[in-house]
C-alpha cells in the first residue's frame, strides 16, 4: 500500500491499520506533492483489468527494504 502525506504523526497512526490486512505491506512514498501520481495508478489498472477480463491484476513493488521511503 502506498502511501504519502506530510504529516508524519498520521502515517504513524494508519500505517499499523494497513499492515492488519493481509497481505499489505506499507511504503511511504514521502510528500504529499506525490500524491497525485499515485492516484493516477488507479485508472490504469481499472482500464487494464477491464481490457484483460482480469479481477485483480495488480503493481507489485520488489527490492525495497521495510520502512523504506520512495
């Protein structure tokens, strides 16, 4: 789960909630200013699932190491 904000004392606090989930791992890609490329990665894979017939085609991000900022 990526996740970004300029609030540090907030990514602490939903940072455990997401890691609750199986499955999910954080990486804090820093700023909030980055945001808006993250998001853009939702209609991409919306369009590519839906151009594939597949439910869960999904971005899987390798090599990083735990608490890692992008």
């Amino acid at each position: 789960c990526l996740i970004c904000g300029d609030d540090k004392e907030a990514k602490a606090l939903v940072t455990p909630l997401i890691e609750k989930v199986p499955g999910l791992r954080v990486i804090d890609c820093g700023a909030l200013e980055r945001a808006s490329i993250i998001e853009k990665i939702t209609p991409l894979l919306i369009g590519l699932n839906i151009r594939n017939k597949c439910q869960f085609g999904g971005i899987r991000i390798t090599g990083l190491d735990k608490g890692r900022v992008c």
